[in-house]
C-alpha cells in the first residue's frame, strides 16, 4: 500500500513536470489549427470548434518565406558541419597518432580555444567581414565555426584509442597516411563522429546571435532569425498564423530527435557541453 | 641495420610531413577565427574605434572607466548574476530530481525522457514566441488559470520585480532535458551492489540511500553540469532578444544583449569591445574548470 501511495505520488510530479515542459508545444499545435477568436479563450480547448489549420498554415507561408528558412539552416548546419570534419579530423589524427614539431603547442590552443566562448570573437569577426565586404552571405554565417576546436578534442580522445598495430600494418602495406585516416580510422571512430554532428546541428539551426549579427537581408535568414522577422512583422498579430509559423520552424529538429532519440541522447552524453 | 635505420626516419619524415599537413588547416582557422579576433579584442578595447571611422586613437583604459560608471552595464551585469543565481540551482538541482525519478521507472522511462527532453532540441526563439502568449498579462493561458484559481494575474514580463526570474523559468525549462540525459548517464554508471552495502547496513529509506551513494557517486557528474550550466546560464540572449528587448526599464538587460546592443546596433566597437572582455572574464574561470573537466571526463 505504502509502494503504491509512493508510486502514485512520483508520477504525478513527473506528470506535472511534462505538463510544464509540453506546455508551449501543445498551446503551440492547438493554437495552429484554432481561429482567431478561440485561441485565447478563458477556458482551454484541445481541438478548436472551427478547424482553421489551413487558414492559419496558408497565411503563415504565403506571408514569410518559411520554407526558404528552413532551406537556409540547412545550408548553413551542412556547411559548416561538412568542413568542422573536413577540418578537425585529420587535424585529431595528426595530434592523436602522428609525433610533428608543434604537436604540444596545438594542443594547448586547442585547450586554450575551448575556453573561449563564440561571442567573444564576433566583434572583430564583425569589423573584418564588413570591410571585406562579405555580410549578408551563406559563407559569412559559416565561416566563424569552420574550426570546431571541440570536435578536434573529442576526436583526438576517440582515435587515441585507435590500436597503433593496425596503423603500422597499414603503413607497411604501403598505404597513406590520407587515406589511413579516411579509410582506416574515421570509419572506427563512426559514434564519436554521429554525435558530434547532432550537437554541431542542434548548437547552428538554433543560434540566433551570429546570424542577428551578420544577416540583415530576410532571404538569408536561419530559422530562429526568420522566426524573430516573423513575429515583429504585422503578421505578429495573427497568433493563429504565428503559432502555425512557429510549428514549421520547429518540426524538422523535433521530428528528427523523435525519429533518432538514442543517438540525440547517446551524443549529448558523449559531448556533454552545449 | 642500417635498412631498419634508414626505414625509422622516412617514417618520422612522413609522420613530420603529414602531421603539419593534417594540422596546418586546422591551425590556421584557429588564428583567423579565434587568435587573432581576440588579440584583436584586446586591442580595440584601449582605443575609441567606432565601425567606419577613419582614424582614432589609444584611449588607454577610458572604456574600462566608463563602463564601470556605465548604469546600463551595471545593470546588466547584475541582472545577469540574478539570472544565474536562479538558472544554475533551479537547472541542476531540478534535473538531478527528475533524473532520479526517471531512473527507477521501466516502462515509462523512455516516454518521460522524450517529454523532458524535448525543450533542448525546440528552437528557442519559436518556444519564446509561445511563452510569451502563455504569460500575456490579461489573454495568457497561464494568468486565465491563475484567475480561475482565484488568484490575481500577473504580468510576468512587464512588471520589473519578475522580468528576470519568469526569463530564468524558462531558461531552466531548456535545460533541464540537458542536465537530466547527463544525470541519468551518471546515475546509470553506479554500481548496483552499492546501494545493497547500505541496505545491509540498515539505510534503506530514500534519503539515506541518496545521502549515503547517490549523491557522493554522481560528484564529478553534478560538477560538470553545474559548469557547464552556468556558463550557459551567463550567456542569456536569446529570450532577452525577443520576449523583452531588456525591458521592462532595463530590467531585463543583460551583458550579451547589451554588448550586441552596443557593437552591432549603435556600433560602438571599441566599448563593446571592452564589454566582451568583461563578459569574458566573468566565463574565464568556468570555461576553464569546463575544459579541465572534459579533459578526464571524455573516455570510451
């Protein structure tokens, strides 16, 4: 009986909490699909009395270019996280597995670099992007998170523990060292390399300072910068039509953590900084 | 011999060759994007440079002077204290909660984890437009029920008193999906035969098993999330941005927005400048416990 009391007791804290965290999400979805006149009714209604989904979606994309939004943060995440790879890996190769002058100091900059948070190099950033003439482009949304001193720190970790014998062995048959680090070591390392992508993604669809900072034109605009344009235009007013924007800025990441939940979790315990 | 010899160094000449190689791309967006912004931070901060002016001069250590006079940076400053003050406790200790609640369910546990989760992976900005018609001081969801409860609305954004900690509910309400994933590993990570010494020893309520193992076993786990909490904690922007702007009267203004408020709005860039280096001292010290701390932690 007492288990039971105790039992019944953490579920109803844990659902209280869930109700708390779902909050935003469900008057989000329910607020979509409501007209204009019931979202902020007095008393709460799941599914509204008139069906208004349509309306409130076809406003919401016929007055912002979600969709071009959407397609933005696309080519800002994959930019950046193809070359953060490109880049870090063989750069973790080298300071894991190969002995070259500088190999300490490096490190230390790698160490030195992950104290650093990324606003603090925006001023400057800033100030040699406007004089290069170059704001208000993909490249420079991207180009401050090319180097990902992070991603060159966990994989340094991983391919540390990569067996030395098997490298030998490759370089005794005669192969590279490009392509031991392409075709021998990356595909070992695949779980450390998964979960870097995820926090990279998460870390760039979601930020809204850079993109504030260096996007003025609203074809450029990441998601988060898109969705802010949205609700301060004259649309704003149109919760129903907001409500529907704010879905479709939020699906593609949420739907994507329900479809891959084990490796969002597996990464952030792997990575475990935001 | 000498063939062995001779074989040791062209593999340390390629191992040379291809180290500089594999690194030299890495090293020189490190300088360009990293070394260099901040060497060049430095700099501007003794100077009165403002962006398109064609000259300007050594000011010495004026901008540090005034803004320690600054109202605004020192407003800022405090209420980003206040807002880590709240953020950083509520975040850790509330995902620690959650995380060992979630720990002992089954059958439920994957279902409670995604709803808590879920926060993390949400845009923000989008998530910050919904609270904000959630809390709206007459309309809002949440003051309606607070009415039909019988209490009295309130206006969690607009009046000054709450501007910080209704930023800081919702601050810890993206967290703590975070911390509680990080918890749960750890919790995970602890010996069951621990927890039947103490049984044994007749500590079988709750609070003694979480006194006696839960809590000294997670140590090195609640310090990493509590680091790593506040220095997300100290880099508030995004809700600021859009649900208040720094108000209602500045009191809702913290350091990132007033250092994107003074370099990329009125472009004062030798102050923001000097801002971020402020900015980058109050991080310094966690920053650097982040990175000692990764540096064990991160083993496979």
């Amino acid at each position: 009986m007492r288990r039971l009391v105790s039992l019944a007791l953490v579920h109803a804290v844990l659902i209280g909490g869930a109700v708390f965290m779902l909050l935003p999400f469900v008057f989000m979805l329910t607020s979509a699909i409501k007209p204009p006149g019931e979202i902020f009714e007095a008393t709460f209604r799941l599914w509204p009395r008139q069906f208004y989904g349509w309306q409130n979606f076809e406003s919401a994309l016929s007055t912002a270019p979600l969709l071009r939004f959407l397609l933005n943060g696309l080519i800002v995440c994959g930019g950046i996280l193809v070359v953060q790879l490109l880049v870090a890996i063989p750069c973790a190769y080298a300071l894991a597995k190969l002995r070259f002058p500088g190999r300490p100091i490096l490190f230390s900059l790698v160490l030195l670099g992950l104290c650093i948070p990324v606003q603090a190099p925006s001023l400057p950033l800033y100030i040699a992007f406007a004089e290069l003439g170059i704001l208000n482009t993909y490249l420079s949304m991207m180009m401050p998170f090319f180097l990902s001193v992070f991603a060159i720190f966990l994989f340094r970790q991983f391919f540390k523990s990569y067996p030395d014998e098997i490298i030998q062995a490759a370089r005794l048959d005669g192969v590279g060292e490009f392509e031991i680090v392409w075709r021998i070591v990356v595909p070992s390392a695949w779980p450390a390399i998964a979960a870097f992508s995820i926090f990279s993604v998460v870390a760039h669809w979601n930020d809204l300072y850079w993109p504030l900072i260096v996007v003025s034109d609203t074809k450029l605009a990441t998601p988060p910068l898109g969705m802010m344009y949205f609700a301060d235009s004259e649309l704003g007013s149109n919760y129903g039509a907001l409500a529907a924007g704010a879905t479709i800025i939020t699906a593609p990441l949420v739907i994507a953590f329900l479809i891959a939940r084990r490796h969002f979790i597996a990464g952030i315990t792997m990575t475990g900084i935001k | 011999m000498n063939a062995v010899a001779a074989q040791i160094t062209r593999q340390q000449w390629i191992e040379r060759f291809a180290g500089l190689g594999f690194a030299a791309p890495a090293f020189i967006l490190l300088v360009l994007t990293n070394l260099a912004p901040l060497a060049a931070l430095a700099s501007l901060s003794f100077t009165n440079y403002e962006l398109g002016a064609l000259n300007f001069s050594f000011v010495g250590l004026k901008n540090f002077s005034t803004a320690l006079h600054d109202p605004v940076i020192r407003r800022s400053v405090t209420n980003t204290l206040l807002y880590v003050a709240i953020v950083v406790p509520g975040g850790v200790l509330i995902s620690l909660f959650v995380a060992i609640l979630i720990h002992q369910r089954k059958r439920t546990r994957s279902l409670y984890e995604v709803i808590y989760f879920l926060p993390v992976t949400s845009t923000l900005i989008a998530m910050a437009t919904m609270w904000q018609f959630l809390l709206h001081p007459t309309l809002g969801l949440i003051n309606q029920t607070l009415k039909g409860l019988g209490f009295a609305g309130t206006a969690f954004l607009s009046e000054p008193r709450l501007a910080i900690p209704t930023l800081a509910a919702i601050g810890i309400w993206q967290l703590v999906g975070f911390n509680m994933v990080l918890f749960l590993a750890g919790l995970s990570a602890i010996p069951r035969d621990l927890y039947e010494a103490v049984d044994i020893d007749g500590a079988s309520h709750p609070i003694d098993r979480f006194l006696k193992v839960t809590w000294p076993m997670l140590g090195p786990t609640t310090m990493f999330v509590t680091v790593t909490t506040f220095i997300t904690a100290f880099k508030i922007f995004d809700t600021v941005a859009v649900m208040t702007r720094g108000g209602p009267g500045g009191a809702s203004e913290v350091l990132l927005y007033a250092i994107y408020l003074e370099g990329f709005q009125y472009f004062h860039m030798s102050y923001a400048a000097t801002l971020t280096l402020v900015f980058l001292a109050f991080t310094l010290v966690f920053s650097v416990l982040q990175t000692f701390i990764l540096d064990r932690r991160v083993h496979y």
